[in-house]
C-alpha cells in the first residue's frame, strides 16, 4: 500500500525534513518536502498527495492556515499534525477541525509509520464511501451540469415543460446537448417512470424510419417476414425523442403530422388505425424556418411540434460553464484511484477555446487527455487542441512524431474532406465511402464534426 502512496512533509526545520523524507523513502512512499504553509498550498495545488505531514507552529502561514485550506481544497487529503510535547493542546483542537491526528516532536518513527499507514486507509474509505454516494445521487440529481444564466433559463424552462403535456422542440448545435435535455424532460415529467424511446430521422432510410416508427405487417414489403411493433406502441404512456427531425422525409411528414394531431397511426400494410399517448419532442441542429423556404419541411408539422422551444445556445456563448463541465468529465471519467486535475494553463486554453462540437467535444477532448497525461495533472500538451499544436509547434518543441498522426486523426480529415467535396450531402458522401448512412452519422458524431 505505501508504495504507491504520496507524502508532502512540511515543516520549517529544514534538517528534520530532511531526515524524515530520508526514513520514509526507505519506507518505499514517494516524499516530497516543503519549509513553509505557503508552499505547502501550493504543493497541494498542484498535486495530489495521500497525507501532509504538518508543522503546527511555522512563520508567516501557519499549519492551522494549511489545515484550513486543505480541508476546503481536497477534502481526502488526511493531514497528520507535528508537534512539540509543549503544544498538544492545540495539534488536539486540529484534529477536532479534520486533521486525521497528531504525533510529538521528537517522533517515534514506528509510531509515525503506523499512523501514516492508518491515514492511508482512511483516505482509500474516504475515497470509497463518496463514490458510493455519488452513484445513489446520480439518479435524483439533474444531470444537466451549468451554472451559466444561458443554461439556467433552458433548464428552468424544461422545467416548466415537463409538467405539460405539449410537444416539445430542442434546437442547438450538434453537441450541445439536445438527447440530454430531452432527457431530462422526460425524467421530470409525469411520464417518467413510462419508457423513453428515441429514434434518430437521419439514421435510416425513409421506409425504414416509417416502418420503425410505425411498425409494419407481415408482408407489407419483402423482407417484412413478421409483423412488427412500431416505436410510438413501445413508447405508449412515455415519451418519444425524434432526434435530427429536420432530416426526416418530406413524403413522412404528413404521418408524422397525423400522429401528433390525435393520436392515430397505421403500420406499414394495414388498413386500421391504432392510437397511442405519446409525448414527442423532437431535436434538430438545423434551422427549420429556412427549411421550410426550401420547401424540406412542412409548416405545420412544424406548429404542432414547437408548441415549447428550447434553444440550447453553443458552450462558446457560455464560457464559464466549460470548467464546470470539464471537471465533470474528469471525476467521471479519471480511474478512480487517481482522480485527475487541470493545470491552471490546461484551464486557460480550455476557457479561450470555441468547441466547435460543443460539449461532445469537451466530453471527448478530456477523455483523450485523461489517457495521454503521464501523471494526475493534465497539461495544455495533453488536450491535443488545435491551438495547442501550434504552440508545441512554435515553442519548438515539436520532434518528427508530430507529423504522424494517430489512425482516428486521419480517419477524422478524411471524413471532413469528404464531407465537405459533397457539400455534406450524407447519402452522396457515405455513398462515395463505401459506408452505410447509419455509419456516416456515428462518425460526424464521434468526431464532432461540423459544417463550417
Ligand atoms: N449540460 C450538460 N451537462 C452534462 N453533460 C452534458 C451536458 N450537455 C451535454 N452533455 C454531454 O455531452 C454529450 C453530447 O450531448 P448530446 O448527445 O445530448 O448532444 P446533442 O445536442 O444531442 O448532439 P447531436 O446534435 O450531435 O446529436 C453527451 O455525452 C452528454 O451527456
Ligand atoms: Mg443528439
């Protein structure tokens, strides 16, 4: 267990952090050493330890200042109070205030080792126990993450619109959000403990997209060898999340129209109606006004659908929630025994950075870097922005690997090549690939790749 365990030791005595770091490297702990309560934030800051040794009587910051900070700034951290015989009093009032306890001055080492190894424990429990909590909670909390006024008026509004009954449009970027507030909707609403079904209109072609919204009869077409349920069935009582709805066939919207107005639909093949309460909301990144000029998408459908609109704006326009959110990322994705942090120039880059793909992109960019960061501190380096490169670039630190860039990278170029020589016509483009359309969308997904 020590061996792997971090040991800050501070103490203005210079020659007894000295000794100490000497014993406990013996002891197989990775040790390093500060002289002052300045310092000590500062390591901590920039690190994360196990257990702090601590001085309780040093000039200028003092170790109950040290002990202050470190119990606001990370919590686990155990913190093991040195002091004379003279002052026990007070190191007994630290431990009262979190410090996990306290050994005399002049120490016995076996003692130390001992209690050290204790604090380990009770950080790994520590450590453990708000996991734990931190699952149970995950399903009452709201999963949408943001303290922007920008994403606290969506999320007020989706409030708002759970507890009725209308359909509901989301607009945004790709990335922004959309399938997680529609989500959310559904999560908050009456409905919620009733199925939520999505169905993405860009992903399959236009009978397909009928047929698995509607369901079909056996023999309604060749391959129809058994009849089959439609997703507004498996959907009865919950919700239905039409995700790209702008990309959905002109020749199915008046059914789609149909459904929304009463109820009432007919699986590919049959001549009787069936009816199912369904709540529908429906998503799009593009703008539907202007696909109605181009004659794309029916007026009316439209008014039967953005009964509420939800416009989820770009994380650019909303800068101070990317922190917030890349933290997230971090403590859900980091492995768990090493929880990682952003390096304050990490942060700067990630604030002044545009997210074309939002926070998909954020999500994935943080994601990589957990993987390609060598310690638990993650440095601009390790994000791989296109800003970053030309800074690694220019500050010449860049070597002939630079050039040879991973199978995804090249993937992702050719993917945006492509795209764009079609003029990201999907079907031409996945077409010209040798992919199915189903694929392509996964991959401007997984890429976060956007029309510029
Ligand atoms: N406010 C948020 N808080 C936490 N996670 C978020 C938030 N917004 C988005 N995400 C996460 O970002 C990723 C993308 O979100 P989502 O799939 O909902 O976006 P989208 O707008 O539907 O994208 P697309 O247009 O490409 O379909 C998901 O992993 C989602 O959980
Ligand atoms: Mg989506």
């Amino acid at each position: 267990m020590s061996k792997e365990s971090n040991i800050l030791v501070c103490d203005d005595d210079e020659t007894l952090c000295y000794l100490l770091k000497e014993q406990l490297l013996e002891e197989g702990f990775a040790v390093q050493t500060v002289y002052g309560g300045k310092d000590a934030i500062e390591a901590v800051k920039s690190k994360n330890y196990d257990v702090l040794l601590l001085d309780l009587k040093m000039k200028e910051v003092s170790g109950e200042d040290v002990l202050k900070f470190v119990s606001g700034h990370s919590p686990s951290l155990q913190v093991i109070i040195l002091t004379a015989e003279s002052d026990i009093d007070n190191a007994l009032k630290l431990t009262k205030m979190g410090a996990f306890y306290y050994i005399s001055k002049p120490y016995n080492f076996d003692t130390l080792i001992l209690t050290i190894n204790r604090a380990i424990e009770n950080k790994n429990l520590l450590v453990k126990t708000t996991i734990l909590d931190k699952q149970i909670n995950k399903n009452i909390q709201s999963d949408m993450i943001g303290t922007s006024k920008e994403i606290l008026k969506v999320i007020m509004l989706a409030n708002k619109s759970a507890k009725s009954e209308s359909n509901v449009l989301i607009e945004g970027e790709t990335g922004t959000g959309k399938e997680l507030l529609a989500e959310y909707v559904h999560k908050n609403s009456p409905r919620s403990e009733k199925p939520f079904v999505v169905i993405n209109c860009a992903s399959l072609p236009d009978q397909l997209i009928e047929s698995e919204l509607f369901g079909h009869e056996r023999g309604a077409f060749t391959d129809a060898k058994t009849s089959k349920q439609g997703l507004v069935e498996i959907a009865d009582g919950g919700t239905l999340f039409l995700d790209e709805i702008g990309e959905m066939s002109i020749t199915l919207q008046p059914k789609l129209l149909r459904f929304l107005e009463n109820g009432e639909y007919r699986r590919i093949g049959s001549v009787s109606n069936l009816s199912s309460d369904v709540r529908v909301i429906g998503a799009t990144n593009k703008k539907l006004l202007e696909e109605i000029e181009n004659n794309n998408f029916r007026r009316d459908l439209l008014f039967r659908l953005n009964v509420i609109t939800l416009t989820l704006p770009p994380l650019r326009e909303r800068k101070e929630d990317i922190l917030l959110l890349a933290n997230h990322f971090l403590e859900i994705k980091s492995p768990i025994r090493s929880p990682k942090r952003l390096s304050p120039s990490t942060e700067d880059l990630l604030t002044n950075y545009d997210f074309p793909g939002n926070v998909r992109e954020l999500d994935h960019i943080i994601e990589r870097a957990i993987i390609f960061s060598s310690d638990d501190i993650i440095k601009p380096e390790d994000l791989n922005l296109p800003t970053t490169k030309k800074m690694i670039q220019s500050s010449n630190m860049s070597n002939e690997f630079t050039e040879i860039l991973p199978m995804e990278e090249i993937e992702k170029i050719h993917l945006v090549k492509a795209l764009d020589f079609f003029d990201w016509d999907r079907a031409k483009t996945s077409y010209k690939l040798g992919i199915s359309i189903k694929t392509l969308y996964s991959k401007i997904k997984k890429y976060s790749l956007t029309q510029q």
